[in-house]
C-alpha cells in the first residue's frame, strides 16, 4: 500500500508507492555527457574564450594570470541574459491587491572549470572546493549589499534540468526578497525551535544517522540522505552535522570535507542513474538586515536555520498537477534509492 | 527592466522578464494533437473498450444503455494504476520527527468523451457540460467519505504534461489531507478576510475586470484572465464572479456558462500556442468534517474560499531550480500574453 509522508520542514505532504520494486534503469534517461559536445571555439565559457562572455567579477587565478585571460581555475561573470538587473534600487509599490517591486537583483555565473567535459564527479578534491569558495565569496560579497535579501546558488545540470549551455556551471541569483520555500522552511523551523528549544533539521540529522536507512553518505562533518518524504525518486539532501545556519559560515577544513561529500553523491547518482539531469539548489539563511537599533533584523530566524543543499535528479514527469497542487507523488521509495546509491560501485 | 511580483492569494514572488516582447511563437512546442494517433482496438478509453478499464464507477449514459458497454458520453472509472488505494482506514502514525498516514484515497479517470480525437476546444457546448458534471458527481461523492479531506481535479494534457494515454481524459485524486497549495491559499484567503471582510479572489476579479489588461474572457458568470504574478507563460485562471467557495455550489446554468469559458479559453491557447501541452487545476474548497457539535469545521475557511481553475501551459523548461526554491522566472509578460490570447482567431 501507497504511503503518505510529510515533510517536517516544509509541511508537505507526499504519496510514496512503495507497490513495486523499481530498478534504478527504470527511471533511465539518455545520459547528460551526450549532449555535452566538446567545447572549443564557439563555447563562450571554455578557456580562451574569455572575452565572449560579460566581463570577470571575480576568479580562482593563477599567480601572475590577469583578468579576463587564461589562467584560471573558476570563474564567475555576469549572466549574459540576467533574470534581475543589477544597478538601480529597490522600489516597491502596490496596485489595489497586488504587490510589486523593481526587477534588481545579481544573476551571475560560475564556471566550475576550464574543461569542457570535466564534470564534478570526476574533478580533483580541490577543484570542487574552488566551486564551493566562489559560492562563498559571491554569497557573503552579495550579502553586504542591503538592496539584497538572499543569494540562490543553485546548479542545472543536462537540458532537461533547464541548462542552455553544456559547459560546467552553477549559478547564483540575488533577489530583494527570500524565495518562497526557504521562507516557509524559515519560519517553520523557528516554530519548532520556539516549541522545542532544539533545531528540526539537527532533529533529523540525529534521526537519520540512528535509523540509517536513508544514509548514503557521511564523513565527519557531512551526511547526505534520500529525505524520508522525497518529491522525487533519488533526490537527495546535504547537510553538515553541526548546527550552521549559514554556508558562509564553514571553514576551509569543513570546506574540503563538503567537496569530498558533494563529490560523492554526484558520483554515485552519476553511475546508479546513467547520469541523469538534475537541479541543486542551496537552502541558506537569509542575509541579515541591519535595521537602527536592530543590527541582525532576522536575529532567531537564522539561528534556528540549518543550512542544506537538495538535490533533485531529474528523471520523472510526473510534475505536472504536482505545479498547481503542491501534492507530490513519488513512484520510488526513498530508503531503496538509498540503498542503490550505496551500493553503487564508485 | 524586470519586475518582481507578488500573487496575493500564494505569497509567492514571481520575476516576470518584460525586456523583450516575446511571441507566441517563440514558445512553440510540437502539437499534441501530432502525438494522438486514431484510438481504436488499443486505446483502453474509446469505445467498444469498456471491458479493458477497471469497472465504471459512473457514467453519463443514453437511455437505456448498459454499465461497461458502449452508449456512454462520459465515463468514470478508477485508475489501473492508482496512487492511492480505495480500500482501508486512514491510520496516522509518527516516528520521532516525522508523520506519516497510510496511503488511502481514490484515483479515477473522467473520460470525457467516446471519441478518441475530440478535445474540448471542438466539442459541443453539451459535452463539456457533462465533463463538468462528471467532476461534481465525483466531488460530492467523495466528499461524503469521511476518511477523504479533498477531492483534486485536474488534467493532464500531452506528454510533455505527464499524460500517458492520449485518449481525453481528466483525473481525481482524493486524498485524507488538503494539498499544500490549496492549504496556503485558504490559509491567506482567510487571513485577508479577518483583516477586511471581504474576498481577496472577489477583489482580484474586481480588479481584472476594472483594468481589463489581462482579462481574456468574460461572461454573466465566469470571468479568465491571466494572473498578475503568473509563474508560467500563458498561465491562465477561471474564477465564477460571484462568491463561491464549492464548486459543487455551481447550478446548472453556471455550468453551461462554464462550460462555455473553458471551452473559449482552451480554444484559445490552441490556437494561439499551435495546440500545446498544458495541465490544469481545480482549486476547490476541501470537504466539509463533521465532528460533534462542530456540525461543519472548517467553517469560515470555507466561506473565505473562491474556487478556480488554473490552467498551466507547458511551454518552458526553466522549472529547474524553481523547484527547490519557489521563486518562478517568467520570460513572459501577462498583460502581453492576455492580448495575444483575446486577439486569437478563434
């Protein structure tokens, strides 16, 4: 019989058919390394390339290397055709029942590598955490500018996920407003907090790791697990062990320890699902909001906030009422997923 | 420059990209009607078929005419693959954080007509009047099944949209909870009612139909417009004018009129978007719970409640990320699209 399971976090429910046993092939998709192609001249992100894309706002460079040149290890430009407009302020209006503010906000890009074809899974540990740096400078860079409420970093990955370009790369978008779920994550870990004195996602790291049924992955500081109510078959959360309400926060030991971790999982849906399209996305706590008088306007909230990143392959369909009804169902059963993820040969 | 926009009823922030005046065409998808293919032998759902569904629930029948046999205008029957499961109590139970209910509730398929090729935008006025009797039989039905909070009607249309029968048909599901969007809309409907005594949809509509720059259709009882924040490209809803929480509340004339609007609308995009793919949603007010001496609980709920209908083409793939965050990028203007849709050759 079908389960039906919420969330803690965001109060979601979700069916779980747990009927048949699926196999990993049946969710197959053609593998994302086929459309890659192999880079060169006409891929604006490749080595050498460097002027075809929006100037350089910041990068991982070799010694000596300049600007907007060769050299480098990461790189992170504008968005040549950006969501949000970076100049200008913050004006909001209202009209009757409708509310609206100006389209301001970062859209930028980080190039994880100068290698066309070098995903995650197969960088070096110290790449990955190059990717994880530029994450960091660009959301504490971004957070000190007021007009900003919160820095999305998040990843598409193969054309099914939403990417137009093949070349490795995350993104990130600065918005004057929290986007809608971390919001409702936010305020319900601050009732549990409030209620329970304890953080709900530490809650759920203690939970997961005693039962450890839906743990792939864990080293000291991380542990990635199939979430008991998943969306979507195989998808998966990060989070740290140590209560951390903001990834700006981490030290470069945890850092290293993270690339270890992302590179794991990324590695292992990689060979458990012929690697498939996917999303992730970074839930972190808002920027905090110096007000007179109140210099961290959002004070608890952020201590009660646990950061994490999910990830969500993209293998089914099955999205299409789901949009208008926020009802999920979810043709695979997490603790299985789980089970072929650590198990898959890597 | 970009806008952010509020939807009233949701929370829920949009960017909506103006910057370039998008047409229609730009979105265009292969047509479903390409993917239909002629029925016959095959298709579980045409004609001459009956014995290859699960057995008829109900039916809107010529005189006469026999249960599981041909004579049928539309047909009801459960799902051959249902996420929920009919049989059984609703047992709740909770380990440590989580909360969990076995997976009780009914999946059935409304098939709308015998005829493999005909969808709604060709029908007769008549026919779409007995799709929508199909779904308030269905509705009021379920909705006396104490075990059932909500009753979900929605359609899925093409496979882009995750239909996988070709053949016309909409779906139920009821669940033993009220899905989470429907659940924050009435949550911030009733909200707003406490505040001012009044309907926020009833202001919406009063609004739309003041302005008149996203309206696309209008009779005596039914307005469509495309919303102020839509998340998608030609994102439409259905609201009736006049207050109405249930839409079992409908009369038999405002379902003519319905039938009606919906029929336009659905023309509509056709025409306008080369027959795309597209789901749609009835938001409706959850069932009635009796309990002792609180003869009908949800109450003032209820009455703050305005069902609708959206309707959600799916032309873009950009809902990667917005997944895991909420926050929806709309590469297309509402007011643009209302203008293409009412100006449609139909």
């Amino acid at each position: 019989m079908p389960e039906l399971r919420k969330d803690p976090v965001s109060e979601r429910w979700v069916v779980i058919s747990t009927e048949r046993g699926r196999r990993p092939s049946d969710f197959a998709m053609p593998a994302v390394s086929d459309e890659t192609g192999t880079g060169g001249a006409k891929c604006p992100f490749c080595e050498g390339n460097e002027t075809k894309t929006p100037p350089e706002i910041t990068a991982w460079r070799k010694a000596g290397t300049v600007q907007n040149t060769p050299g480098w290890d990461v790189r992170i430009v504008n968005n040549l055709f950006p969501a949000l407009i970076k100049e200008g302020d913050v004006n909001r209006t209202g009209m009757g029942v409708f509310d609206m503010m100006s389209g301001v906000g970062a859209h930028e890009v980080i190039i994880e590598t100068p290698n066309h074809g070098l995903t995650i899974p197969d960088m070096d540990d110290a790449q990955v955490e190059k990717i994880l740096w530029a994450y960091k400078e660009r959301i504490q860079h971004l957070s000190e500018d007021n007009r900003f409420r919160y820095s999305l970093v998040f990843k598409n990955y193969g054309k099914v996920a939403g990417a137009s370009l093949t070349h490795p790369h995350s993104q990130l978008i600065a918005t004057p407003i929290t986007p809608r779920y971390v919001k409702m994550e936010l305020s319900n870990a601050r009732r549990y907090f409030l209620e329970k004195e304890r953080c709900i996602f530490c809650d759920i790291v203690r939970q997961e790791l005693g039962s450890g049924e839906r743990i792939v992955f864990e080293n000291e500081n991380f542990v990635a697990f199939t979430p008991f109510a998943s969306r979507f078959p195989y998808e998966i959360w990060i989070l740290p062990r140590r209560h951390e309400f903001a990834f700006q926060m981490m030290s470069d030991g945890e850092r290293l320890l993270l690339a270890r971790c992302l590179k794991d999982i990324l590695k292992r849906l990689k060979v458990t699902l012929n690697d498939p399209p996917f999303n992730y996305v970074l839930h972190n706590a808002p920027n905090p909001v110096p007000r007179p008088g109140k210099p961290d306007y959002w004070g608890t909230l952020q201590y009660d906030f646990h950061w994490h990143i999910e990830i969500i392959p993209r293998l089914t369909k099955m999205a299409g009422f789901e949009w208008g009804s926020g009802l999920y169902i979810n043709p695979n059963s997490p603790e299985e997923a789980a089970k072929y993820l650590r198990d898959a040969k890597i």
